[in-house]
C-alpha cells in the first residue's frame, strides 16, 4: 500500500500543469513529420498518451546528442582572469525537468547509464541534469513487435529504479513512486489522489498479464553471451554481421545505452565552444591515435567490438547488459544485424552444432 496511489484520469491534465510551474515539462509530442518525439509540452493535450514503446530514447536529455560543456570568451569587454584570457563560462545546463511517458526499458537504462557516468569517475554534466531530471514512466500495455523486455527483466512493469510509475487501468492510472523525489511530488498533491482498493489491484494484475502474454518477442542474452565467452561463435559468423553493416550509425544513435562521444572546440568571433557530440565505435575514425593509426581499421572488429561491448563488457564491468529489449535498433538497422537477430542467429549456432 505504501507508495501506491490512483489518479482518475481526468486530473491528469491539472496534475502536470502544477507539475511545469517549476519544471520543463517534456512529454511525447507529434512533430510536423507525425512522428512523436520527446519535446517542450506547451499545450498539455497534445501529449499522445497511447504512443508506443518505439519512442526516441529520451537519454538525449541526460547525455544530449550536441552539449556545450564551456565558453571561453574573448570579448575585449569580458573582466580578465589573467593575461590574455578574459573569461571561462561553465555551460552546465542547470534546468529542472519532469519527462513524462517514458517506458520501463528506458527507465531501465538508468541504473547503467549512473553506474557508466557516476561511477569511479563522475560525469559533472551527466550529474547535474540528472539530479534535476524526475522521470514519470508509463508500463507498455500493448507492447511492440519488436520488443523483447520481457526477457531481460527489464519491462513491462518494473518493481524498482523509477521515479513515479503509471498503468493504464482505462479510466484512471494506477500510480506507484519508487524514489524519494517521486514520493515528494505525489505528496505535495495528495489530494488529487486516493489509495487503490482490492479492485484495482485486480485490475492492475490483469493488465500486467494482459501485456505479457502480448510479447511477440522473448529473448535472453545469457546464453548467447556463454557462447560467446566458449568460442563457440567463430570469425566467419561475425565476418558475416560486418559484411551486412551499412555503417550509418543508427542502432548506436537510437540506442539507450550507447555512450560513446567525442570533444571539440568550435571557433567563434567572440570566442571558443567546448562541446560534446554523439560518436560511436562502430565508426572507424573513432579510435585514431596520434599519427594516423586506427587500431580497429577493419569493420568485422569494430563489429565484433560493439556487441562484445553490449554482451561480455558490459556485464562485467556494470553488473548487466547492455541492452534492455526496446527493439530500436531492429527498426533502424536496415542489415537486419540488430541484437533481437543476432542473438536469435547466434542461438540457433547452438542448435544447429554449427558453432563447435
């Protein structure tokens, strides 16, 4: 009972209206192409409230894809700090936000993405719009047919590692807080909200079942990472994943979980911009060393590296995968090499005794 509570509905609008007087409020919006995006909600009612799991990763709002990180500038007006250098600005982004319609598999990239960036060696500008960000998450009620959460424990519903929590019972939502700050924003409003009776645990239950039973998709990675560690997955295979990667860099942008970026400075009038942009190691620039060399020049090991990085670093160096079933990359990868095949392939390898 603790931490659960219904709204209705219909107080839903007024309750994240409150919410944005002292936060942005981000939500899933139709953009001019159609497609929904995670953008600034000027007009509550045009937050899609059935959008599906295949959303935009909202990670651009904790690891933006182009992050100003300082300005030094060089305006003759500026105060001097010392000769010739007349002012640093720290441009770490300071918003509060609330980011609401995020799915479980998203939200389950959190716990990793803490551990990647506030680990041994802390992230200040992860940190910061971190701290600030409170994310309210949607359980998928109707998952995709790309999406395989369910079989990395990573969704539908979560039991830990969200904010506020919300299922779908049709006319209200069963909401549930799992941090401190969730707790904190529900009970600032306590009267928009009441606490569930035994039918709507009922009724939560039976979506949770209802949702389940619509995976079309059910993948683990533990088998396919013990193949991997036995040897039992050749060159030749991954001769194969390398010889049908376009390189365009879509499974690593729309993936939650990639982190990879690079740092350049960018030469204005008045001044010089840090900043730090997506990159990914699937691109053979990424790893050039001072005189030219590319230690990974050829593409079958920048492959191999990329799911070697998802399957066997990950888990050993953060405690899981990295990967949580959202299934985006199965929709960009135009190869069909996304990690729902490739582990399927790898699989059947066992089956078929053609990995020995």
């Amino acid at each position: 009972m603790k931490g659960e509570w219904i709204l209705d509905k219909n107080h839903l609008s007024y309750w994240l209206r409150q919410l944005r007087k002292d936060r942005q409020l981000i939500g899933p919006l139709r953009d001019e192409g159609r497609d929904i995006v995670f953008r600034t909600v000027e007009n509550i009612h045009e937050i899609v409230l059935d959008c599906p799991a295949s959303l935009p990763s909202p990670k651009e709002f904790l690891f933006p894809q182009y992050e100003p990180m300082l300005r030094l500038n060089s305006n003759p007006s500026s105060p001097p700090l010392r000769k010739g250098v007349r002012a640093v600005e720290d441009l770490t982004d300071k918003n509060r936000r609330v980011i609401f319609g995020v799915r479980s598999c998203d939200i389950s990239t959190l716990g990793l993405l803490d551990k990647f960036y506030l680990g041994k060696y802390r992230d200040p500008y992860y940190e910061q719009r971190r701290k600030n960000t409170l994310f309210i998450s949607v359980v998928c009620n109707n998952p995709e047919p790309t999406c395989f959460c369910i079989g990395l424990a990573t969704g539908p519903y979560l039991e830990k590692g969200f904010d506020i929590q919300l299922t779908d019972l049709g006319d209200r939502y069963f909401l549930q807080t799992g941090s401190a700050e969730g707790a904190r924003t529900v009970r600032s409003m306590a009267f928009l909200f009441r606490r569930p009776t035994k039918l709507d645990y009922e009724d939560q239950y039976e979506v949770f079942l209802s949702s389940k039973a619509g995976f079309q998709k059910r993948i683990g990675l533990e088998g396919v990472r013990q193949m991997i560690l036995s040897g039992r997955v050749k060159d030749d295979f991954w001769q194969w994943v390398a010889g049908r990667c376009f390189e365009c860099g879509g499974c690593v942008y729309e993936c939650p979980l990639c982190t990879c970026f690079t740092v350049t400075d960018r030469v204005y009038p008045d001044g010089i911009e840090r900043v730090r942009l997506w990159d990914t190691c699937l691109f053979k620039g990424f790893t050039r060393m001072a005189g030219g060399v590319i230690p990974n020049e050829k593409m079958v090991l920048r492959t191999k590296r990329w799911y070697y990085h998802k399957l066997i670093h990950y888990p050993e160096t953060l405690g899981d995968f990295g990967c949580v079933g959202c299934g985006r990359c199965t929709i960009t990868c135009p190869g069909k090499i996304d990690m729902a095949t490739i582990a399927t392939k790898i699989k059947g390898l066992a089956l078929n005794g053609d990995g020995e």
